[in-house]
C-alpha cells in the first residue's frame, strides 16, 4: 500500500471539520427555534383554556360539558 498524499489528507480533514462546525451550528439554530415554538405553543394554550372556561361561565356548563357536544347538562 502506497502512503496517502499529506495535501490530501488535510483537505479532507479540513473538509470534515467545517462540515463538522455546520453541522454543529444549524442543530443549536433548530433547537433555538423549536424552544421558542414550543413557548408559543405553550401561550397559545393557556389561552384556549381560558377561553373555553369563560364559554362555560356564561353558558352556566361545564368545559367538560361543552367539549364533548353535551350542552343539555346545565351546572
């Protein structure tokens, strides 16, 4: 087996380093995004709870009562 060509050797090495790099920078920008998803996702239901808690006071039901469609059943 003839020995690698040292010119070569680097460039792939320095290759994989930066594909390295990239890689490492783009999962720490996808996370940061998926972070700030998940807060909004977490805003948007405490919002929903309290939505469906102020439909049941003034239709005197129950949330369970309104979600599963049994608006006969007054408190």
């Amino acid at each position: 087996m003839t020995t690698p060509d040292p010119t070569t050797l680097g460039i792939l090495v320095t290759s994989i380093g930066g594909l390295t790099t990239a890689i490492g920078v783009l999962w720490k920008t996808v996370l940061s995004h998926f972070r700030s998803i998940e807060e909004r996702l977490a805003q948007c239901e405490d919002d929903r709870s309290r939505l469906w808690e102020t439909l049941a006071r003034e239709t005197k039901h129950t949330v369970d009562d309104l979600r599963n469609g049994n608006k006969g059943r007054s408190k």
